[in-house]
C-alpha cells in the first residue's frame, strides 16, 4: 500500500477566477503549501533552509474546485528518486471529485555554492519511505523556438513575489503564463465577452507544464514573455511561453498550456472563426498530438 501524505488546503474567496472556479495557478500554490507542510513535518526539514530548486512541474485539470463546501485534499507521495532530484506526486480532490494530478519534479540546493547537490543517504531513505507510483501524462506539444516570432508581453515582477531566498518563487511562473495567454488573446476577449462573469463562453486550462531553466531575481525593469501557438484544434489549443531577459537573452523557464473552449457549464465548444484569425500570425504549426 502506497503511503501517502496527506494535506488540507483551504480555499480562499480571492482563488476564485471569473467563471467561479479555482484559478488554475492557485493549485500549484497549493502543491507548493502541501509539499512545505510534508517537508517541515518530517525529519530533514533544515532542507528548505538549504533551499530547494524546483525544475519542473506538469500539472493536469480534470474538474473545477470551488470556494465553499467541502476543502480541498491533497495527496503527496514520491514517485521517483534519483542522485540529485527526485519528483513529487500529488491528486488533488475536493470531497469525491478528482480535481487534478501533478508532478513537481525538485532538487537540493546548496545555498553557499549556488548548485544543486546530491541527496544524502539519510534523505534518500527518508524518500524512500514515501514511495509510490509514477504519474503519467499526455504529452504536451512542443516546438523549437524561432526567435522574433510570436507574440511579446512584458512581465513585470511584483517584490511578494520573491521567495525567502531572494529567486521569484516558482508559482510566480505560472502567472506570468497566465497574463502572457491573457494578453495575446486581449482584443478578441474584449470583442466576444468572454472573461466576465456569467459569460457563455470560457477558456478551461487542461493541462500545463512548465520548465524552470535558471533562477530569477526581482528587478524594477520588465522581463518578457514570448508566446507561440503551437495547434489549435475544433475546441482546443496549444501554446508555448518562454519567460526571459530581452537584454541578455536569457530563458528563465518555458511552459506549454492546452487550453480548451467551453460554454457557460464548462463543455467543449468549438474555437470561433475571430479566435482562429487572430492566432494566425503567432502559429507555429498546425499539426500536434494533443487537442480535441
């Protein structure tokens, strides 16, 4: 029997989005309060003093979570332990309902050296003692990048944003995901109404992932988003960001979103014709694996 531990999140009226649901950036904050809760509770917990780097985290949206009733209930075991890292599972429900699956994967961190270190014996068996199943998810589309191309979006970081350790925290990414799509798709949401509440038609996020490739530092001036469309199917699409430095050209991570259209109880409808033009430009290609 897979031991797992298990976390209550409590859902706050500001997680809620237009449609009335739980946003989808606040669930990897609360994965990120589960996996503090489990760490601090066990024996290594001067391992958040060292730091821990998250590398990447996928996350995938099965049913919306809503404010009030029951709470929401996370289960965490560890699904893979390597030299250097090893990758946190989680379902997340709220009361019968399955309303989600992820991974984080993360990595010790050696504060003094600014690197990743290996996983002490001691740590390893403590991970061990949490072990469980792989997860395992559709594969999310992606593309080589090709520079100038696709939609830009400058990201303005906020100072509560910043982690004890002086990085923008890792949930803070999926943010920036978020006002990137947002912002690409601005003038025909103004147009088609979507976005407001008690609107007939809504943009549900399926699934995302995201890469972290190198820390990010809070600073006045803005960094950029860059956002591509890698497929967009009859109700669904995909998309590309990559959050980055346009001075010096550094990528500080990429995440990859399918988005699917849904009317106002949240089934599939398909994309409309104003959508479809004003992707146009920022469309990589039209073929991937994933989409309705």
């Amino acid at each position: 029997m897979v031991t797992q531990y298990i976390y209550q999140a409590r859902v706050r009226w500001a997680d809620q989005d237009a449609q009335h649901h739980v946003n989808n950036v606040v669930y990897v904050d609360y994965l990120q309060e589960a996996r503090v809760d489990w760490i601090l509770d066990g024996p290594h917990p001067e391992l958040l003093d060292h730091g821990i780097a998250i590398a990447g985290q996928h996350v995938e949206y099965l049913s919306p979570a809503h404010f009030g009733g029951e709470g929401i209930v996370i289960r965490l075991w560890i699904a893979q332990v390597r030299g250097a890292r090893f990758t946190v599972a989680y379902e997340i429900s709220q009361g019968d309902t399955l309303v989600a699956r992820a991974t984080t994967d993360c990595a010790p961190y050696d504060l003094e050296t600014g690197t990743v270190r290996r996983l002490t014996e001691a740590e390893r068996g403590w991970l061990d003692d949490w072990s469980g199943p792989e997860l395992h998810f559709r594969e999310l589309p992606s593309a080589e990048w090709v520079e100038g191309f696709g939609f830009a979006y400058p990201v303005r970081v906020r100072w509560s944003e910043v982690d004890a350790f002086g990085h923008i925290n890792n949930v803070a990414f999926l943010t920036f995901l978020q006002e990137a799509r947002v912002a690409a798709l601005d003038e025909v949401r103004t147009s088609e109404g979507w976005g407001r509440p008690g609107a007939d038609v809504s943009w549900l996020v399926a699934a995302q992932e995201i890469e972290y490739r190198t820390e990010m530092h809070y600073r006045i001036e803005p960094y950029r988003a860059e956002l591509v469309v890698l497929r967009v199917g009859t109700s669904s699409m995909s998309l590309q960001i990559r959050i980055g430095d346009p001075g010096s050209g550094i990528v500080y991570g990429v995440g990859r979103v399918v988005l699917v259209c849904a009317d106002a109880e949240g089934r599939p409808r398909p994309i409309s014709a104003q959508v479809r033009e004003a992707l146009r430009p920022i469309t990589v290609h039209p073929g991937g694996p994933y989409g309705h």
